[in-house]
C-alpha cells in the first residue's frame, strides 16, 4: 500500500514520534491525543482493518498485545489503560491499516461506551 499513511510512516516518509519499535511492531504518539497517553501501535506489514486479517497476521496482532503494557508504562501510564481498535466504518476507522489505540493517564479513563 504506497499511498497508506501508516505505511509511509514506517519506511521513515513522514515523521512520527516513536515510543516503541521492533521487527514487527511500531508505536508512536497520535498527533491528535484524547488523553495524557494516547500511543498509536501498528504493524509494519500492511493489514486494512482486522477484518481483512488472516491466520497469518495472528502473530503481529497478537504481538501488539503483548507490548501495550510495557508502551504504556513508558508513556506514564503504569497502572493501567484502555486499548482500543476500531474496525471499518461502523467502528470509527479513520486510517485504513489496522492500529491499536493505547490511552491512559493517572486518571480513569472513564466509561468505555457513551450510553444510547
């Protein structure tokens, strides 16, 4: 995907602020933060949305897991967080490569759904 935002972040074509990177994975701080810590982690390999990911993509998806912690304490929020990945849509995504959302802070984060 050449003209993918997140892709074109992580061969280095636009700048981000990087919090965390391995072989797999790369986090970085979202440009338009709704909390103290608001890190975005993304796969390097290109994925649309969880809804296109196979059996393949397991590893990488589950490899974002298991580093949201350790962002997340970095980040200043060691006592917990919310990550959140929305999914086409009806769940809100804006960019169109799969990325989790891990916010936090010292404070809750309050109610995860505004109630209808």
């Amino acid at each position: 995907m050449q003209e993918c935002l997140f892709c074109r972040i992580v061969r280095g074509e636009i700048p981000a602020a990087k919090v965390y990177e391995d072989d797999e994975v790369l986090a970085f701080k979202d440009i338009h933060p709704q909390r103290p810590v608001h890190v975005l982690v993304i796969p390097k390999h290109h994925i649309t949305s969880l809804a296109h990911a196979s059996e393949a993509d397991v590893p990488v998806l589950g490899r974002m897991l298991a580093v949201a912690h350790r962002i997340a304490a970095d980040q200043g929020s060691p006592n917990g967080f919310r990550s959140i990945i929305n999914t086409g849509p009806v769940g809100g995504q804006e960019v169109m490569h799969v990325h989790m959302h891990i916010v936090g802070g010292q404070e809750p984060v309050g109610p995860m759904l505004r109630r209808i």
